[in-house]
C-alpha cells in the first residue's frame, strides 16, 4: 500500500521502519529541517523501564512489556547502527527517604504486571558487586535485571539513515497542515496515498484538541569519575531522579514533570534539584561537566493513555504517548499496523 506519515518523531521513525519492512510504499513528512530536531523523542532519555514506571495504570505497564519485548528485534534488524541496551535498573533510596523507599517497595510487590521472582533485594555486599559506585552512599537497593534502555537519537539517527539507503520518500523541514483519509497536505503540495498515519505528537493538536504536552526537563554530564554502567533510579520523597548511561562516561539525567507546554530553557530549581540528586548519588558527579540542557513536552491525552484512532478509512491517529513513548514505540506501531486493512 502507498502510506504517508506525519510526524518523524519516535513513532513516526518506528512505524516507517517497520511498514518498510513489511513492504509498503512510504513518505514521511517531518516539519523539522534535518539536524534541527525539536520533537519529545530527541529530548529523552530511552529508558524502558515498565518494572519500575511507578505512575503508569497496569494497562500501560502491560503494554511496556510487550513493547520492551519488541526493542531487541528491531534494534537487531538496524544492522549494528544502534544498541540496545540491558543491564537493568538499580534502585536506591537515602536513609532519610525510607518511607518513600517502602512505599516503591509495596508498589513492586503487590503489582501484578511486576514479575516479583525478576526482584533482587540486594544488601551492602549485593551492591558493592554488583555496582560498586552506589556502595559508598547506600547500604541496600532493588535490583531488577530486565529494565533496558537505548539512545532515541542513535536509533532514530539509524532507522533514518537505513530508509533514506532504500529510497524512501522522507521530505524533511516539510510541516502538513492537514491529515486526511487517503490525503496528506503540506505548505507546498498535496498527496493522495492508501492510508495517512499521524504521528505528530503535540504538532497533531489542531486536529486532536485533547493532546496537551507536559513540561520534562534532563541534563547530560560528562563524568569521567563516575562508573555506573546499568539504570539507575534514586527514590526521593519530592522528585525521582533516573541516571541512564551513554558510552564514555556519559550519563543522561532525568526527569521533571510539570503540567506545563513551555519548552523554554531548564528552570534553576529542576538543575539544581536533578544535581544535587546526583550529588547525593555520587561524589564523582560533583566534578562532571554539564554537557547539555534539554526541555520538551510530551505529548499526553486527558487519561494519560496512548491511543490509535481510525476517525475514517484512509487515516489514522496515534498520539499520547506521554511519559513512556520510547518504551510504547514498537507497540504502538504494532497496533498500527494490525489497523491497516
Ligand atoms: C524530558 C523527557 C524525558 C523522556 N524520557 C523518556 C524515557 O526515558 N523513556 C520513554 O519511554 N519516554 C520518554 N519520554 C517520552 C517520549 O519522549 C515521548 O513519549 C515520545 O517522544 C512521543 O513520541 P511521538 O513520536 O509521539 O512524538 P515526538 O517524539 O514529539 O515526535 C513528533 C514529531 O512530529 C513532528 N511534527 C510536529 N508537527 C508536525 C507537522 N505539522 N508536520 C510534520 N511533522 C510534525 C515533530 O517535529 C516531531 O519530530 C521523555 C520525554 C521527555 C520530554
């Protein structure tokens, strides 16, 4: 079939490899120009971490899953471009915080999407093995082995560099204006293909009124005195703060959430509390260098749910993909694909 996607962020990269593979006829619009990416999925960090998303109903966790289940296999057919990443998810919390602690505790135990015989309790000789840099300020932690995570970049970077080898349509610096059944509109032209599929996240708003974004803040340190080579997840009564790490000493910092569209730069308050989060994790963070400041929005429906809708033959809708689209991706792009008929 001839398909036009909307929207080159993690969905739109993810369905337009996938329906490349199964065959169809493809253009992708990105009303980015190319090298200049503004969407969610450049700003986060790529964990997929559906054991340890405290916040997410069971309906998502679930759907994590079996997404997670589909990042290896994908990350496989990009021919070494990107990797995927295991390690798992280390999780820790200062004495202070204990009653924080206690209440993740419960949360892992008495979820059914949870597999609890996947939990490690780990006391103070578990984590000196295990990952030593945290033994100096935490004597116990939760270790759960199958929480992955990749780099969004890196893998979008591949499944673009992949498609654009086989001759796809992709128009860059190309916004649609509108998405209908069987045609696509942009400032220039017009195309009449099978299905259009929109994909554009908060861009999708003036079509989809309830997709609203959500404020997210991270930082990326470079440090060099820091080794942590697995997820990690400090338990904070206030804020959580996550450390996913990059080659080279490089660690992605994250995340605030504020119920707020401005993407202006980082807030004070969010540096200094991701920081000194870190600080407190490690001291070797304290001589790491700030690399880069990232803010966005991510794209969330009123009940926080992704959700595909077919409005008539010929289009379809996929948008709130919120706090987890990076782990969501595969999945969604699954039910995607089980809609076009
Ligand atoms: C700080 C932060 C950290 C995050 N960390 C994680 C994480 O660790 N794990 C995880 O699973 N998720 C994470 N997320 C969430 C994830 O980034 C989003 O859920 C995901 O990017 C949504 O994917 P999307 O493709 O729907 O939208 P986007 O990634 O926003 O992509 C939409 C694309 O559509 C394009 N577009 C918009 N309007 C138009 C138009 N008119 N015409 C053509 N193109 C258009 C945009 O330029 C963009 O490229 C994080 C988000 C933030 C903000």
């Amino acid at each position: 079939m001839k398909i036009a996607i909307a929207g080159a962020g993690i969905l739109g990269h993810v369905l337009a490899w996938q329906l490349h593979q199964q065959g169809h006829e493809l253009s992708v619009y990105e009303a980015d120009p190319a090298g200049k990416n503004s969407g969610a999925a450049w700003t986060a960090a790529g964990m997929l971490t559906p054991n340890t998303e405290l916040d997410a109903p069971d309906d998502v966790l679930e759907m994590g899953l079996r997404s997670l289940a589909r990042w290896p296999k994908l990350v496989k057919t990009l021919g070494g471009l990107a990797q995927f990443n295991r390690g798992g998810c280390w999780v820790v919390a200062h004495q202070e915080d204990q009653g924080s602690y206690q209440h993740f505790l419960n949360h892992i135990e008495h979820n059914s999407v949870v597999d609890a015989t996947r939990v490690h309790y780990c006391n103070h000789e578990d984590l000196k093995q295990g990952q030593p840099a945290l033994s100096e300020h935490f004597s116990q932690a939760l270790y759960l082995p199958d929480e992955c995570w990749i780099d969004p970049i890196e893998v979008m970077g591949a499944i673009k560099t992949l498609l654009l080898k086989a001759g796809v349509a992709w128009h860059d610096n190309t916004p649609v204006t509108h998405c209908l059944a069987k045609k696509i509109i942009t400032e220039q032209h017009e195309e009449h293909v099978d299905w259009v599929i929109d994909s554009r996240g908060l861009g999708a708003r003036e079509e989809w009124p309830a997709v609203r974004g959500i404020r997210g803040e991270v930082l990326v340190l470079h440090a060099p005195e820091v080794n942590i080579d697995a997820l990690v997840r400090l338990i904070h009564p206030r804020y959580t703060l996550y450390v996913v790490p990059r080659p080279n000493h490089h660690y992605v910092l994250g995340a605030t959430q504020i119920e707020s569209e401005d993407k202006g730069p980082m807030s004070v308050r969010s540096a200094l509390e991701l920081l000194s989060a870190a600080y407190s994790l490690h001291a070797g963070f304290a001589e790491a260098r700030i690399i880069e400041l990232r803010t966005n929005c991510r794209p969330t429906l009123p009940d926080h749910r992704p959700a595909v809708i077919v409005p008539e033959k010929g289009l379809i809708r996929a948008n709130g993909l919120y706090r987890h689209g990076i782990l969501l991706a595969p999945e969604v792009a699954y039910q995607v694909q089980q809609t076009l008929v």
